[in-house]
C-alpha cells in the first residue's frame, strides 16, 4: 500500500477536510481514488464512499444536537443544497434536524409520567 496512507491516523479529520468527498481527499493526499479505494478495501473492508458518508452522518447528528441551523451544517459537511441534508438525515437514521435536536435536549422522563402512546390506547 502506499506509505502516505499508512501514516494517516486521523482518517475522520481528513474527510473532513476533503468535504467527505473522495476525490478531494485524494488530491489532498496526493494520489488517486483508486489508491484510497484500495486502501479501504484492505484497512476496513469497506469502500470509502460508505465510511465517509458515515462519518458524515455523525459529524451531523453531533453540529444538530449542539444547535447549529441546518444551512450551517449542511455547508459544514459539504452538501449544497438544503434537501440533500435532510435526504441524508432520513436515509441514515429516519430522523429530521428538528427530532435530532429534540433527542438532545429533552429529558427522559420517568415511565409513570410519560404519555401514552397512541397503540396503547387501542389496546385498553
């Protein structure tokens, strides 16, 4: 494998950098696609399309659940369009920015308090 490759133990920071896109990383890094392909096919038996992408999705949920506005995370991670950031969020987890907010900050409350769902009350 190339050694430039095998120094790198920071892989999610040069995602980052390279706006999750692998032909960036790869310019950045000086080689090509196929050389990163290669390398994550060895290193972690995945294709660096669907690592950066869930790298992606992580670096998401974390800009969501500390309050940021969807068009600050959506040029964060590199999308240019709004709606590609909420096709993302629904593909990776079914969830909006609205719900991911809503995780982070409400509560859990204890059972006897909760509310009932709405299956539970067909049941009764």
């Amino acid at each position: 494998m190339n050694e430039r490759l095998e120094h790198i133990k920071d892989w999610p920071s040069e995602a980052r950098r390279g706006q999750y896109r692998v032909s960036q990383v790869a310019h950045r890094l000086g080689v090509s696609v196929r050389w990163i392909e290669m390398f994550f096919r060895v290193r972690y038996e995945k294709s660096p399309h669907v690592i950066f992408a869930h790298w992606r999705e992580q670096e998401i949920r974390r800009l969501a659940m500390t309050g940021k506005q969807g068009k600050e995370i959506m040029v964060a991670v590199g999308f240019s369009h709004r709606s590609s950031l909420a096709r993302s969020l629904s593909r990776g987890g079914g969830q909006g920015l609205r719900e991911l907010r809503r995780e982070s900050v409400t509560p859990l409350r204890p059972a006897a308090h909760r509310k009932r769902a709405r299956s539970d009350f067909a049941k009764s």
